[in-house]
C-alpha cells in the first residue's frame, strides 16, 4: 500500500483530554475504537485474498460479503448521511 499523508486523531490521544467536554471525548474515543475495528476487519479481508484462487473467491463469497458487512457496520454511525442522499 503506497505510503500517504493523511490526517490523524493521534493528536486527541496524546494528551489528558483537557479542555474537551466529556460527552466530545467519548465520542472521539468511540470513534477511533469503531476505525481501528474497520481497520483490523479490512486488513483481514486483504490477507483473505492471499492465495486464493479464482474458484476459492467464488467459494467463499458469503464470508467474504460478512467481512465486508461488519467494517460497514463499524462505520455505520459515521456515514450515515450517505444512506439519506
């Protein structure tokens, strides 16, 4: 995967969380544990493909959607929007 610079939420966890409502907090929190949880299920999917052979994806299609059903499940909550539009 090529090497990016992207944005980060690192700069909200290095710290106390001084200064940012409780209620804001826990959200962030919740949202960095909802990405990593996208992350870890989309590196697993990636890793899946590994190997298989053409017959083997045709094979494992259902675990192959379930996987991609649980990192949009993850997301749920934050593209939302996307449904209504």
């Amino acid at each position: 995967m090529p090497k990016t610079e992207t944005a980060s939420l690192d700069f909200l966890f290095n710290h106390d969380g001084e200064g940012i409502p409780p209620k804001l907090w826990d959200w962030l929190a919740q949202l960095k544990r909802d990405i990593d949880s996208a992350w870890d299920e989309a590196s697993e999917l990636d890793l899946s493909f590994d190997g298989l052979s053409d017959d083997e994806l045709v094979e494992c299609r259902e675990a192959l959607r379930d996987r991609a059903q649980r990192i949009m499940a993850c997301l749920h909550d934050y593209a939302e929007w996307k449904e209504e539009g």
